[in-house]
C-alpha cells in the first residue's frame, strides 16, 4: 500500500482501518481510511493466504514460497534499495535503538532480495523480462538487468545479511571502507594443483595472502559487476585506476565510490605485464586459452546467458533503425560469445566435462549442481556454434559489404 500513492495528492503515508470479509466462500482484508493530505478515501482488498506469516523485525518475511502476484522483481529491487540505502556501513557511534533499526532495514532488503529470487525459473540464471509487468519494475530491469541474475541476486542477499549481523554486535570501525581484494592471510589453506601451483580461484599462497590476478580490464570491470556494492549498485562515481605495490609486486588498483550509497570500494589486482597480444575492438576477457584466475565457470556461462538475453530483449524492443540500439545489441551478442568462450578455456584437453575444481564461487558452485549437463564439451560446443551463428547473421545482416567481418 505504501508503494501505490493517493491517486488525489500522490501522498503514500496511509494509516487505514482494517477488516476480515468473507466473499464467495474466500477470506479478503480490507484496508480502508482517509488520505492524511487530501482526505480522498482510500481502499484496498486482498485474498488472505492460507497460512499466515506473523510478523518478526528481526527475521521478516513478506510471503511464502511463492512470488508475489502484487509486486513485481524491479518493484522488489527498488525496495530493499529504499530500505538498504541509508543504511551505514558501521555501528560505531550508534545507540542501540538506532543499531536495531539498521538491523532491521538491513534484513528487510534482504528479504526484499528473496523476494526477487522468487521469480527465478527452475534451472535459469537470471529472472525473464517477463516477469516484470509494472511500470517501475520495467524500468529497473531496464537500467540495470544484471542485477536480476541468480548469483548475483544470492551474493546481495547474503551481504545484507551479513552486514546486518554488525548491528547486532560490535561492528568493525567507522568509515572502513568496503575492499574486494585480496583474502586474509589466515585464510585456509591453499588447494593446490600436482604442479604445485595455486588451484584456480585461490587467493593464497602457501599461507600468505595473494591478490587476485586480472588478465584484462574487461575482465575487472566484470568482475566489479559481479560483485556489487551491499546496496546492490556496481557504479563507481569518480573512479580512478593508479599504479601500486603491494607486499614489492606491482599492481593496479580501482578505487571510487558507490554512485547510490557512496560507500568507498576498494579493488587490487595483480594484472600482466605489457601491452595485450594483438590490439582489437573485439570484446575478450582473456588472451590465450589460460582459463580465468578471478571469475569462475559457473559465473561465466551465468554472465553469457545475461548477455545473450538482454541482447534477445533489445532487438525484440528496439526499432531496427536505431544504429544506438545496434551498436548496443552487437556488444551484448560479442560479450555473450566472449563469456561462453571463457567457460570452454575450463575444459582440459581431451575431457568431455568442465572439472568441478572450475567452480569455486558459491554462485558457481550453485549453478553447477543445478544444471551440471551445461558443462559437458558437447553441450558448451553447440552453443557455441548457436551464438557464433547469431553474431554472424548480425554481422551479415548489418555490416558494410567494404567492412571485414569479425
């Protein structure tokens, strides 16, 4: 109710009478009052359940398995970013009734955020655009669709939760800003390989920290995507990319602030040496066949299947003559091809299945076990040969015949 202002004043505080009816043999609510500003009456009616949910500040729930039939997952996003973004990244200098409301803003996004899981079809990475049949919902898949895929969904709901738990307790120190970068050193023990080396994704060496390695910058900013800030945006408003040394290596550090929230993020990585192989407009996230040390499969064929449905959206909606449009659709179709390339570099010669070691993320790991036939080499070939297929009838259909194709 909250969300549907007064159609008089556009005034959303409302403070409404309510009633049980009984209509055709089902129970409704009813809420019904005057509007605080322009006194219109106002009413509205709803089914009850048949269980119901009773209120918890502190562990909320707004409905039960089910998605919700009156918002909608944009309507959902927007709200955990209402309640998330005020929301200060220390308790220091808070009272404990100010810490408890924190706590409970913190967690009512996160229950906001398992709402938008909700919409998820069985075995999908990322929530349809069909499922968005609001005006404001629209407009938030719109702006931002990668923040309706699986793994990131759970990483955001995870981290409300998790920096919820500092208000229940004594919290780090005020203004400590968010870093993704290296693990600590008491960190566990590394997995390593028979050679010797560090397995994929680790981000230790033989006890002591490691920062994470970036084989390209489109590599981090993917990386930065995946990873959002605790108010669920991956913007960084005044960005700066500066040379360092960390522990005598050299490296490149990416540093801003949130454009929603204006948190301060932090990101190190070891990067190569030297200018990339062969310079190109072509969108790749590594050179070589050497498989990703940062982002893993599972995160990859997520990010492809991102890719590849938001470029299916665009020419749906688009008007073919909007060269803005094209331009847009052929980076997502290139990106799409360029993620499920990362995910074959995982498959070791002469296997016909990604090993599980490629899969290291709680969002990978995830969608391991829940498609895991998408990670044979057949599978992964042919869809490969489907996108490559698309990018070239793009490629045909709208490139200058004097214009090499890709």
């Amino acid at each position: 109710m909250q969300m549907v202002p007064c159609e008089t004043c556009d005034e959303t505080d409302f403070d409404p009478d309510s009633s049980v009816l009984n209509i055709d043999g089902e129970l409704a609510s009813r809420y019904e009052g005057a509007c605080p500003r322009c006194g219109t009456r106002r009413a509205f009616m709803f089914r009850l359940p048949e269980e119901i949910l009773f209120p918890d500040d502190e562990e909320p729930q707004f409905g039960g398995e089910e998605p919700s039939e009156l918002l909608d997952p944009g309507d959902w996003m927007w709200l955990a970013d209402m309640f998330a973004g005020d929301a200060p990244a220390s308790p220091d200098g808070l009272d404990p009734e100010q810490r408890h409301g924190v706590l409970v803003d913190l967690r009512m996004a996160a229950a906001a955020i398992g709402e938008v899981g909700k919409f998820l079809p069985e075995g999908a990475d990322a929530v349809p655009p069909s499922a968005f049949f609001s005006e404001r919902g629209r407009a938030m898949y719109a702006r931002e669709p990668g923040r309706f895929v699986r793994g990131r969904l759970d990483v955001v709901q995870r981290t409300y939760r998790a920096i919820s738990d500092r208000f229940a307790t004594d919290g780090s120190p005020a203004g400590e800003p968010v870093i993704i970068g290296a693990e600590p050193a008491a960190a566990t023990a590394p997995r390593e390989d028979e050679d010797g080396r560090g397995a994929a994704g680790d981000h230790t060496v033989r006890g002591r920290a490691r920062l994470p390695y970036a084989r390209t910058y489109n590599e981090v900013y993917l990386y930065l995507d995946l990873r959002p800030c605790v108010c669920g945006d991956t913007d960084l408003d005044e960005r700066v990319i500066s040379d360092v040394v960390v522990d005598g290596r050299p490296a490149e550090r990416l540093s801003g602030h949130c454009s929603s929230c204006g948190r301060s993020r932090q990101l190190t990585f070891e990067m190569p040496d030297g200018p990339p192989p062969d310079l190109s407009f072509a969108v790749r996230y590594g050179y070589g066949e050497e498989p990703s040390r940062l982002i893993d499969c599972g995160e990859w064929i997520g990010a492809a299947e991102l890719y590849g449905m938001a470029a299916d959206e665009l020419e749906r909606l688009a008007d073919p003559a909007d060269d803005t449009a094209l331009t847009r659709r052929y980076y997502l179709l290139t990106s799409a091809l360029a993620c499920l390339d990362e995910v074959i570099k995982f498959l070791p010669d002469g296997a016909v299945v990604v090993p599980e070691t490629a899969f290291w993320s709680d969002a990978g790991r995830e969608v391991h076990t829940r498609v895991p036939e998408r990670f044979t080499r057949h599978r992964l070939t042919a869809e490969r040969e489907t996108l490559h297929a698309k990018v070239a009838d793009f490629e045909r259909a709208y490139t200058d015949d004097d214009t090499p194709h890709g």
